[in-house]
C-alpha cells in the first residue's frame, strides 16, 4: 500500500495481525440504521422489538420501608413527569420517553399460603416471579406451577426469530432434588416455564450461548 500512503507494512506486522484476526457473524450493530436495507424483509426483521425479562433476586435498594420513602428505587411524582433524580434508576433518564414504571406491587403467590410452606419464600420467587402461580411444594419431579409469561409470548410472536427464547444467568444453577423447605431446586433454578410442570433451564457458559446463537466452529451451521 505504500503507493496510497508513502508508507508500507512488513510483512510480519501483518502476520501478527492476522494471528489476532477472527471471524464473527453479522449483528444487528453492524447493520446501518438507515439505508435500502433497513427497508428490507430482512432489515424489518432485525428492527422487532425484543421481550427481556431480568430477574434480580433477594431484593434491591428501596425495597424495604425506608428505601421506599427514600426513593431509592421508584420515582417520588406519578404519571410523565416523574423525577429519576433520587432513584437508582437515573441512567435510564435518556430514555424516559420510553419507559414505564410500575411501583408498589406484591408477589402474593410467593407467600406461604400454609405452615409446611413458612421459610420457602426465596425458594419460590424466582418460580413466582414470571408465572404469578403458586408452586407446589415438592422435592420430586412432580413439580406444578403455571406457564410464564415470557412464553406466553413466545407462543405468539417466537416464530418471527431463529431460536424462540434464550435464558441466561449468573449463577450457579446445576443442583438437583430437594433444595430446601420441601421444594425441588426446578423452582429455585428456573424463571421460565413452557408450561406448569416444564422449566426451561438457563444457561451460563457464555461458550454454549455462543455456539447457540451463531454456530460451532467451522461448521455450516
């Protein structure tokens, strides 16, 4: 190239370079934002809006008494003019045209609803948490709560992607049996639900997520 620049590259810069050099499929970053493409079936496909579903377990900042009254984690005023300023969610200020806020709910099914059950409240919220059912307790297989909301949605709109849903985590979800309190560790390790008696499990190698989305090695697919 030094007829361009006044300037050439040896030969083993390059090879270092290409040593570094990988091969990733097309994402939706790469893609102009305006343009013939984003008219196409294919740009108009990679424009739909996406469902994601993020569980934080064992609370968060306002969650109690005084982090209410602190705004700590909900905006002090109601409706469009809500104020981000004393909340944790104050990043999210840019984009406050598209958000949504709903505050003082309650998960009333995650409650023992009997004295065997007394003690197994985080054992069932994560279960609760997209189901708003109530999970039997059991340590067997016979495990029963309620499809989950985010695959009432897949059931609708899931044909539209490749793969209908992913879940994902970043905990340590591989146990197995009994967990505690008499229920099975499906409830503890699962927030999706195909149907009542159906997790689906999550996922955390990043690698398997990886070689899920986009394929294994050299591989066609």
């Amino acid at each position: 190239m030094e007829f361009i620049t006044g300037k050439h590259i040896s030969r083993r810069t390059m090879l270092r370079g290409m040593g570094a050099t990988i091969g990733l499929p097309l994402f939706d970053a790469m893609i102009p934002a305006k343009g013939n493409w984003a008219s196409s079936p294919e740009g108009v496909a990679a424009e739909r809006t996406r469902l994601v579903c993020i569980e934080q377990v064992h609370g968060a900042a306002g969650c109690n008494e005084l982090g209410a009254s602190l705004n700590l984690w909900n905006p002090r005023a109601e409706g469009r003019d809500f104020d981000l300023t004393p909340t944790s969610l104050v990043s999210l200020e840019p984009y406050r045209d598209y958000l949504t806020i709903v505050s003082n709910t309650d998960s009333r099914m995650a409650d023992a609803f009997s004295p065997e059950e007394i003690g197994g409240d985080h054992f069932r919220t994560a279960a609760v948490f997209m189901t708003q059912a109530h999970p039997k307790q059991t340590e067997g297989s016979d495990v029963h709560i309620g499809t989950s909301m985010d695959q009432l949605y897949v059931n609708k709109y899931g044909h539209e992607t490749p793969i209908p849903s992913v879940q994902l985590t970043i905990e340590n979800v591989d146990q197995a049996g009994g967990c505690a309190y008499g229920y099975a560790c499906a409830y503890t390790d699962n927030i999706s639900w195909a149907s009542p008696t159906e997790p689906l499990p999550m996922i955390r190698d990043p690698r398997a997520v990886f070689e899920m989305l986009f394929g294994a090695g050299g591989t066609a697919e």
